[in-house]
C-alpha cells in the first residue's frame, strides 16, 4: 500500500509576533479613525472592532498574517527571530 503524504504548511506558534512596526502604526491610525468617526456618528458597535485592532497592535500578531503564514517581525538582517 502506497502512503500519500500531504503537504500542510508550517505555521508560526499562535500568538508570536508577526507584524512589524509600520503594520502597529497603521493599525492604530486605523483604530484611532474607527473610534473618533464611532463617537460623532453614535455607532458604538465601532468601539468594538476598534477593541480588537487595538488588541492586535498591542500584541504585534495579526491572525490573517498567521493563516497565510506572513511575518513581517524578522528583518532580512536579522535571521535569528
């Protein structure tokens, strides 16, 4: 019997960091946008998602990074991380 091997990519460990500093930067531009348009259109269902993008600048992980397996973290000079 022949064994069929699958090829499943290898992901970082959940939670390590994946994003640099320019991707926090514009997440926080992004969060600080969501939230002053939340207070002055009253939606405060915004403050949620700026809860979340908030979370994800703070910890330097972005879960779409993680899936496709991109990780903006390590610089071509820096090979160690």
């Amino acid at each position: 019997m022949k064994k069929i091997r699958i090829n499943i990519p290898q992901h970082n460990p959940a939670f390590e960091p994946n994003m640099n500093i320019a991707d926090i930067v514009i997440r926080y531009g992004i969060m600080m946008g969501i939230g002053i348009a939340a207070v002055f259109l009253k939606i405060h269902i915004l403050f949620f998602l700026c809860t979340f993008i908030l979370w994800e600048g703070m910890m330097g992980w972005c879960v779409v990074h993680h899936i496709f397996g991109i990780n903006h973290h390590c610089t071509k000079k820096d090979e160690s991380c």
